[in-house]
C-alpha cells in the first residue's frame, strides 16, 4: 500500500474525540483507496493508513457493537 501526500489532507475529528485534550483520533479524508488516522495532539507525527475497504468493515464492526469503545 502506497502512503498519500498528506500535505493539505482535510483532516476531521472523531465525534468520539473529547474536549479536553484526551484521546483525540482524526481521520483524513478524500485519499484514494487509503484511509490516514492521526493523533490530534501531534499532527506532523506520523499517521497510520488504512485500506479504505478494511477501515469501512471496522467501522461496521464498531456500529454493530463488535467492540467497545
């Protein structure tokens, strides 16, 4: 799997992200096939990318209650 140019990727915060400065997970949007997960607190760290099709069954898998969260 390739690594997207990440420079000027539109990065959207988890609703599930608190406030508070805790535990704050972004998700990049718009990268063809891949899906990049960052932490907000450190947004020129490194970030994991994802398959798009195996970020979408997780997400199916948490909306299902297959995990806690």
């Amino acid at each position: 799997m390739s690594r997207p140019d990440l420079n000027g990727a539109a990065w959207r915060k988890s609703s599930y992200s608190n406030q508070a400065g805790g535990d704050c997970v972004e998700v990049a949007v718009g990268c063809q096939g891949v899906v990049p997960i960052r932490d907000s607190k450190a947004p020129n760290g490194p970030a994991l990318h994802f398959e798009a099709s195996s970020w979408a069954a997780f997400i199916d898998e948490l909306r299902a209650g297959q995990h806690r969260v």
